[in-house]
C-alpha cells in the first residue's frame, strides 16, 4: 500500500501531495521511489521561483521531510520512508 504525504514550504505557504512507489526488486529493495517528474512538480507547486533557494530536493520547508538515500540511473530520487520524520 502506497501512503500519501503533504509536503509544505513555510515561507511560501504552500502545499502539495506526493505518493511514494515501493521499490520491491533490486539493489533499493524496500525503498520507495519519487520519479524526476514528480519531484519537478513537487518543487514546481511548494516554490516555483527559479533559483530560489527556500526548501530541500522537493521544495519542502518545515513540515514532512523525505529521506533521499540516493537517485536512479534517471535521476529518480530513492526515499528511505523509515528514516523520515512523518
């Protein structure tokens, strides 16, 4: 099962979801993977201003931090949902 998370921007006053796909072959075997699109649109929603430097690899601030443990040969990013502070 798939959980989803609401990651904010407190300086921005934004918020935006995001769900996780468990990654269940291979060498992140019981990780979960965030896709380079999705964490476009994550930053996209939580700032949007170009350069700005207000939040982490999502554009969060404040609120749900994602563990990035790693990316994937397509710049996915790999989450490790266990050491988050959800």
């Amino acid at each position: 099962m798939n959980t989803t998370y609401t990651l904010t921007n407190s300086f921005h006053n934004t918020s935006a979801t995001v769900r996780p796909v468990a990654i269940t072959e291979g060498r992140f075997a019981g990780m979960h993977k965030i896709s380079r699109k999705t964490a476009l649109r994550l930053r996209n929603e939580l700032c949007g201003i170009e350069g700005c430097t207000c939040g982490g690899n999502f554009g969060e601030r404040g609120g749900i931090v994602l563990d990035v443990a790693n990316e994937d040969y397509d710049r996915n990013y790999i989450v490790d949902l266990s050491r988050n502070n959800a």
